[in-house]
C-alpha cells in the first residue's frame, strides 16, 4: 500500500513540475502562428517611465524646503483662571482677627505679690497690667500667669496659647 501511495505522490510532483514549466516557458516558443501575442499586463512599457507633469506646465508653489527639519508649530496655551475662592464666613474672619491679634501679643514682665501673679503685656504701642480673671483688649481672657509667661485665651474662638517673657520695654 505504502508503494501505491509513494508512486501517486511522485506522479502528482512530477505533473506539478510540467505545469510550471509549461506556465513560465517563452510565450514566442508556445505559439505556433507567426503572429506575436500582446505584452503581459505586467510587463514594463516605455510610458511607465514617462513623468507626468502638472496641466499648463506650472508647478504650485512650494510651501517649505522638503530638505529642511519641519518646524514646530506654535501652540497657543489656554489659560484657565482659577475659580475664586467662596466668601468667608463671619465665624473664619473673627478667627483671622483673633489669631492677628494673639500674634501681636507680647508678655514684657511677670511679678507675684502676696502668691497673686501680675503681668505687663503689649500690643502694639498699648499696655495691660492684668491678672488671673481679667480681659487683654477686649477679647482675650488671662488663664495662668506663670514665671516665664501668661497663657490667654479668647472665649468665643479658643484662639490662644501661651505668651512667652520676651523681655521687651514699654
């Protein structure tokens, strides 16, 4: 079986290699007629080689060196102006004025009499010589007097902290 099966594969190979050979043979040598066949559609003609040019004889105008790097185009860029921030509210600027006011504070003495600490502070060109209980221009309240310092505080915002012996004069 093997033999029959080698034998049709070598007839249909060799079939093959007839056809092929046939196909790309000389066409002149396949006619039998003196009449020469027409060229292939594939074949090269003379008017393939022909530059077509452009109607009228003019060429457009050229626009840039096709030799030269291509410039970069400019981009305008888009400004976007930023949305404004949302009003404050009374409670951020009581807050502000508080923490401006506390920045502005300045403990220039400390003296205890009879176990009772008094302080000297400043704000600006004002001076308060206060105690435990008593107010530091109308919106701070004093808390603690201690040797190196007072701690103030306002109510209503909680602005505050202690105010270091600075030292200062008057």
């Amino acid at each position: 079986m093997t033999k029959q099966r080698r034998l049709l594969l070598l007839v249909a190979a060799a079939l093959l290699l007839l056809l092929n050979i046939w196909r790309w043979w000389p066409s002149a040598s396949r006619t039998n007629s003196g009449v020469e066949r027409t060229p292939a559609r594939n074949a090269v003609r003379v008017e393939d080689f022909v530059i077509q040019g452009v109607s009228g004889g003019r060429l457009p105008p050229v626009r840039r060196d096709p030799f030269q790097a291509k410039r970069p185009v400019a981009v305008k860029p888009i400004v976007v102006k930023p949305p404004e921030p949302p009003p404050k509210s009374p409670e951020e600027l009581d807050r502000e004025a508080a923490q401006a006011e506390y920045a502005a504070l300045r403990c220039l003495a400390v003296v205890f009499r009879d176990g009772r600490g008094q302080a000297l502070l400043a704000a600006g060109q004002q001076n308060f010589h206060v105690s435990v209980g008593e107010r530091v221009g109308g919106r701070f309240v004093v808390n603690l007097i201690e040797t190196d310092g007072v701690r103030v505080q306002d109510p209503t915002t909680g602005i505050g902290g202690k105010i270091s012996l600075s030292g200062g004069s008057p």
